[in-house]
C-alpha cells in the first residue's frame, strides 16, 4: 500500500486493494497541486521491504522545503525505527510495520508501528561497547526534537517529531 492522504482522516490499511492508488510527489507537481499533507504505508516486516520504505519517505519528504541536515536526520531516525522492526519485533516469523509521516506547520511528524514482541522493560538506554546493537533508540533520541515510544505485549510504535527552522521560515 503506498498512501498520500491530503489532510486528516488516513486510511488504516482496512481498505480493499483499489482503494490503494495513490499518487506520487512527481504526479502532484506535474498536476501543480499541493504536496499532501499525510503519508501512510504498509509494508512486511523485511529487510529489504524498510529500504523500500525509507526510499517512500524520502520521495515525501522531497515535497517539502526541507534543508539536507534536516531531510538526513528525518530519514536515519524512521529507518532506524524500521529496521528494529525488521530485526527484533517478530522473532518468531512475519509481520508488518506501518509508516505513517505527517505535516502539520512547522512540525514533521514520522510514526514507526509494529504488532509484534514489544522492547523488553531492561533494555539499556545508552549503547555499550559490548553490545551488538542497542544504537539506534540512542540514535533516534539524539536527532530528533521529540520522541516518544509506547511498548508493550501488542507492539511498538515510535513517534517521532522534528521542527526544522525551514519551515518556521516557510509559515
């Protein structure tokens, strides 16, 4: 499902597969119409399905007048998300993340969702030398303005809120 919304109201994936169509940031450009406002995606929770996902975003987030720095940071926080998705929410097989990313003023905000295991209550907040992972929650906190993740037996979701000066300056 690849989904640009305009405005509220975003489809949870309940819908039938030609409701799917949506448009791309090129498509809106030619047509000369705004940017959307909203984008929503689903995807199986594979490696390779985050890197398509991330590749969405970016194609987004290009809509807007964002600087480097900005797009950069947006981009490795939610792929960072993504790929903890992909590698620790379902140890036991296949599931889905949803990536959803909004605009609303000066704020972008990006949604990370899962339905699997949950982050275990001891996980370290700091990455250790020792450890094979635990950066990209540290990650996540360091380039972001805000964000929040809410965890438990029915998944994860990590929200995740930037405001670039950009566009403080663009309202």
């Amino acid at each position: 499902m690849y989904r640009h919304t305009p405005g509220t109201g975003v489809d949870t994936g309940e819908s039938t597969d030609a409701d799917q169509a949506g448009t791309t940031a090129s498509e809106r450009s030619a047509a000369g119409s705004v940017v959307a406002s909203t984008f929503e995606e689903l995807a199986p929770a594979l490696p390779n399905e985050m890197a398509g996902l991330r590749r969405k975003l970016i194609q987004w987030l290009s809509g807007f007048p964002l600087d480097a720095d900005s797009k950069h940071d947006i981009t490795l926080a939610t792929y960072e998300a993504l790929a903890n998705v992909a590698a620790h929410a379902y140890p036991d097989g296949h599931g889905w993340a949803r990536l959803q990313a909004h605009r609303e003023g000066d704020a972008i905000t990006v949604t990370v969702t899962d339905t699997g295991c949950g982050i275990s209550a001891t996980r370290p907040r700091t990455a250790g030398l020792r450890t094979s992972g635990g950066r990209g929650l540290v990650l996540i906190d360091q380039v972001t303005d805000q964000s929040e993740i809410e965890t438990g037996a029915a998944g994860t979701t990590i929200h995740m809120t930037w405001r670039p000066a950009v566009l403080r300056d663009a309202a």
